[in-house]
DNA sequence: GCCAACGTTGGC
DNA sequence: GCCAACGTTGGC
C-alpha cells in the first residue's frame, strides 16, 4: 500500500470531473514521462491512495483523494492520431505508455500550493521541490497522514 | 506572458 | 556517449 500524489489541470480532469464520470473513475491518460509511467507500472497498486493536484491553474493545490483502482495498462490515445497525446513511435505489439484507472474518494477544501509549503513536516514533499515538474510523485506514509488527518 | 528547470532529441 | 538545442511544465 502506497501513496501518489497525481498532478491534473482542472481544464481536463478536475477532482468535479471525477466525482462526476461513470463509476466515479477515469482512465489516467497522457502522462508521456518514462519515470512517471515507471510508477504505474512497477510500483502502483490497486487501492493505493491518490492526492489529486490541481496544476496549471490559478489555484494550484489538493483539490480531494482518490484511489488507484487498476493496473497498468496502454493508454489508448497514444494510438489515436487525432489526440494530443498520440505518439507515432508507439504500436501496439509494444505500447510505449500506459495509465492506470483512478476513482473518486473524497473532494475537500483545497489545500493551496502555498499552504502546504508553510508546513515543516512536509518540506521534503516531492511535488514541493524547486523545479520539480514530474506529474506523478510518491508520498510518504507520513506526509500522506498529516495531510488526511491535519489538513483535510 | 515570463522564465527557471528539466526531459528529450539528434548530430557528431 | 556527449551535449547543445529545443520543447514542455507549471508557478508566478
């Protein structure tokens, strides 16, 4: 059992967009970062917990929780020419990039960029490190307790 | 819109 | 295998 921290730009999958999709899950798709599909390959598991990120926006922060609830599998819209994410150098027979699928826990208050930064058990949060724009970073069981249980 | 940081690409 | 150029991320 692990923690994740996912990184979502409410203009494509809000924590509302999750809470809201059929069986309140959606396929992760898009992420094109070898150490980003890494995690979801080799250490994600079913039922591990998710801290969902509103980036790119003008609030950035912990918009809720969620909860892996698949395996690996290919991203389809690596396939699809007309996707944004399409990758020509991918095929089937060796699909380059994977996702799993994520359902909805709980939506609460955001906790803002800013203020997870004012807290000092979490100054060695991945997502808080200078420069760091991985889209999917591991939590510690201890930042993962202090933020469900002080923050949220 | 700016720009720092970082990943990827491709020539050599 | 190096590394410069380029593209992207993401906070501000």
């Amino acid at each position: 059992m692990r923690y994740w921290l996912m990184k979502s730009e409410p203009d494509e999958a809000s924590i509302d967009d999750l809470a809201g999709a059929p069986k309140r899950t959606l396929p992760w798709t898009g992420v094109r970062n070898y150490q980003a599909r890494n995690f979801m390959r080799d250490s994600m598991s079913i039922g591990d917990g998710v801290l969902f990120y509103h980036s790119s926006c003008p609030e950035p922060g912990i918009a809720g929780f969620a909860e892996v609830s698949s395996t690996a599998y290919p991203d389809p819209t690596q396939f699809d020419p007309k996707s944004p994410y399409y990758d020509p150098k991918s095929t089937q027979e060796t699909p380059r990039w994977l996702l799993v699928d994520v359902v909805f826990r709980k939506k609460i208050p955001l906790i803002s960029l800013a203020a997870l930064r004012e807290h000092t058990e979490l100054t060695d949060m991945r997502v808080l490190a200078r420069g760091n724009r991985l889209s999917i970073t591991p939590v510690t069981d201890a930042e993962w307790s202090f933020i469900t249980k002080q923050l949220a």
